[in-house]
C-alpha cells in the first residue's frame, strides 16, 4: 500500500504474545502521502526548475506541535514544514540571504521554528509563514546540533557539539544557561548530539561519544545518567535522537542498532521497536525524534522518510 496509508496489516511491538506497547500509523516522505496537495505556484515552480514532488534527502531532526511537523533535511538543505490541519506544505532553503547548509535540529517554540545549521555554525529563526526573523552565532566554535523547546520557560536548547555543552537561550537568542563541559563524569559531555526536555523542565541529552543519556533540572544541575557502550539491550552504539513522554518514557534512537529503545524515568530499559531494513517498521541509519501526545516520529534517515509510530500504553 502507499505510503502515509492505513497498513492492511498491523505492525506491533513487542511481538506476540507480549501485551502490544507500540504500533506503526504511517509513514511519509512526500506532502502528499499526508494528503497535502502543492499549490498552484509550487506546482509551477516545481515545473520550472524540473523538479518532481517535494521529498526528503536525509532527514534529520524534527520537531511536531499540535499537528505542524518541521523536519530539517540535511542532504537537501532544507527545513519540511507539514501543516496537517490546513494541508499546507512549504519547503525553506535560505534564511534572508544565508543559504541552509547542513540543517541538523529544529524545534517550535510558540509561532517560530528554530533551526540549527551544523554547516553555517548558526541556528536560524522563522516565523511560520516561512519569513527569516533572525541567525545566531553566539560564539566562535560552536556547532549546533540538536535542538528542543522548553515552551513553559520559553527556552531553546542546543546540543553544541563543536564545545562539548548545551546552550539555553530565551526567545530572542541571549544564552541564559549553559549545561556541562568536556569530559566523562556527570554533568560532562563527549560531543552531545540531541536534546529533549520534559513538562517539568529537565533536560536530557544524548551524550554521544560517551555512549549514555544525561539528565539535568531545570537549573542545569546534573540529576543522573544511564547508558554505556556495548551490544546488549539498553547499551548504545550510536545513541542520536530522544525523546520524553507524559509517562516519564525515554526514546532513544540508535542509529547503528537501526532501532529506538524505550527507558522508564530512572534509565531502565523496558524494550524496543524497528529493525535494520527498508521496509514499513525498519530503520536504515535514524537520526531525530519527536513526541507528539502519543505519537512518536522518527526521522528515518538513509530511507529518505519519516515513520510515525504509536504508544498504546503500558509500563513495560
């Protein structure tokens, strides 16, 4: 069947005869799998330049508010936006006169989208009929990376991965905390890639080259960390995207495990879905992720796709 249909079979996990915690809904890399038609002037445009339909490259971060979908496609370079609601579909390549060139995270915070340029060393700020609001470069060295929002706070984080931290800004891009340094103990980072932060404020990073997840309060206070480098279940090879659900589940995406794992509140691991492959349910090299109520997507990264999966409740 098309992809962005209902499948005709349903796909779970765990596998019977285990009680079923997650599903497949869908899975799209063209507006139109979510039934989004181009308008006229993209239609044109699109014949202009002998483009056929808009498609992701290489997706790889996202962010989703209340059916917005933003997706920061660094093979393109491009930033996907999906307005599910009204059925609009934009594509951005440039803010004002800086061109995108390696976009790597997005986030939306209220009426903006925010995107980090691992490329230009910049992180980009949209309004949401596409108009470039503003470019931060809050320091020399830095390369951004993942990005969240804290939408209680009004903050965004960044995971710079040039200087070993994540960065808080408020809205209009002053740093208003910053989170670690380089090393291996708590509160210490080996190139942090992802972030993702909670109802409560904490934040979560995937603190890559040292193979584990950190969690900090709200104040930047480290909390713990979970996590190590191996094979087994709940060990990391590649650990990428994460994110929280309102139960307090961590999802973490393993890009060499081709796989996300799912983690309780205190690091325990509880399972995983995907498996390496092409097809519906199967990774090839993700990257981000996105909550979104009971939605979990998943850029789907070297499949040039996004995968939407479901939480059906459940502790284990």
């Amino acid at each position: 069947m098309p992809e962005g249909s209902a499948r005709a079979v349903r796909m779970v996990w765990p596998p019977p005869p285990a009680p079923e915690r997650v599903e497949l809904r869908e899975v799209f890399r063209h507006p139109s799998d979510l039934g989004i038609r181009p308008s006229v002037w993209q239609r044109l445009g699109n014949w202009i330049a002998g483009r056929g339909e808009a498609h992701f490259v290489r997706p790889a971060g996202i962010a989703v508010r209340e059916e917005w979908v933003a997706v920061a496609d660094a093979g393109a370079p491009a930033v996907h936006v999906f307005d599910r609601v009204r059925g609009r579909y934009a594509r951005w390549t440039a803010c004002g006169g800086a061109p995108l060139l390696q976009p790597v995270g997005v986030a939306i915070l209220h009426d903006r989208v925010y995107v980090a340029d691992a490329g230009a060393r910049r992180a980009f700020v949209f309004q949401r009929r596409g108009d470039c609001q503003a470019r931060w470069s809050p320091e020399a060295g830095w390369r951004p990376a993942g990005m969240a929002a804290d939408e209680e706070r009004g903050r965004i984080y960044v995971a710079d991965a040039g200087r070993h931290q994540v960065l808080a800004f408020d809205s209009e891009g002053a740093v208003i905390l910053r989170l670690g340094r380089r090393g291996q103990g708590l509160g210490e980072f080996n190139f942090p890639t992802w972030v993702a932060v909670d109802r409560e404020g904490r934040v979560y990073v995937t603190d890559s080259l040292n193979f584990r997840i950190q969690v900090f309060d709200a104040q930047g206070q480290p909390l713990r960390m979970f996590g190590k480098a191996g094979d087994g279940s709940g060990d990391f090879a590649r650990p990428k995207g994460l994110g929280v659900d309102r139960d307090g589940h961590i999802y973490v995406v393993d890009a060499l495990f081709d796989a996300v794992q799912v983690f309780d509140a205190d690091g325990r691991y509880l399972m995983v879905f995907g498996e390496r492959g092409t097809g519906p349910g199967q990774f090839w090299l993700p990257s981000g992720l996105a909550l979104d109520g009971d939605r979990i997507y998943v850029a789907d990264s070297y499949n040039q796709r996004v995968q939407v999966f479901r939480y059906l409740g459940g502790s284990g």
